[in-house]
C-alpha cells in the first residue's frame, strides 16, 4: 500500500492575495495540494488530483500522536471534502486504507507497522513537496 502524491501547487492562495509566509495554518492546509492516489501492487485504490495533501498529512501526524493510535480507525475529517474521504480502519488481517467514495475498493490489510511506515514516507514526500515550492513544511507536526 503507498500513498503517491505529485504535482504540488497551492490552489487557491494567489486569489487571496496571501502569500504561503502570511497564509494561517487553515489556508495552508487547505491550499497546498497535490495529486494524490492509493496504490497497490500496480492498482490504483482511489485518485484526486487537487487533493489537500498538506491537511491530510498533518491529520495523519496528529493520529498517529494520539493516545487512540493502534487502536481507533482514522477518518479524515478535512475542512472542504466530505467526512471519511480517506479512511484507515482496522480489519481482521490488519489495517485497510479506502475513501468514501470508493466504498468496496480497500488496500489489503497490512500490519500496523507497515502502516506507520508508509505514513512516515508520505510525510516527507509531502515535507519535501512542500519545501519545493519555497514553503517551511513546520506547520505540520511530526508522525
């Protein structure tokens, strides 16, 4: 299972007249996105192509920072999409990454490490996405 995101750019930032150094933290986790798909094994489980990667991956560092961490499903409550539109969930074999909108498409189930791994990758590719634009990525908070 992998999280793949390209093509950085901050979508809505330029028409608020705001740059990235004088954006609050709700703007810039909202307006820095980038492609993202859930892959596996070569199959594509879901893809958006202006997706908030900045907010999913803040998100992301904050589960994994809980207490509740290994224990309760994640649920991407974002600021602009639906609720649930990426979800981890504990399953039988082990932890399952989908969206909402592809309801019977799942990863397979991978073990919880493998999971903290792969959120540990996507933080940086998105660190460095971030960084690539000229933006300090210091807003969001380490897995």
């Amino acid at each position: 299972m992998r999280f793949v995101c390209r093509n950085f750019g901050l979508s809505d930032m330029p028409r608020r007249g705001l740059t990235p150094q004088e954006a609050p933290l709700e703007v810039l986790l909202l307006d820095i996105e980038a492609e993202l798909s859930i892959r596996e094994q070569g199959r594509e489980v879901w893809c958006e192509e202006a997706f908030p990667v900045a907010e999913l991956a803040y998100h992301l560092a904050l589960w994994l920072q809980s207490p509740s961490a290994g224990h309760e499903d994640f649920v991407l409550d974002s600021m602009q999409a639906k609720e649930g539109l990426i979800r981890v969930a504990r399953s039988n074999g082990g932890w399952r990454v989908g969206s909402i909108f592809t309801p019977g498409l799942w990863t397979s189930p991978v073990a919880w490490e493998v999971l903290v791994a792969e959120i540990k990758r996507f933080d940086r590719a998105v660190r460095e996405g971030i960084a690539g634009m000229g933006i300090d990525p210091a807003f969001i908070p380490e897995p």
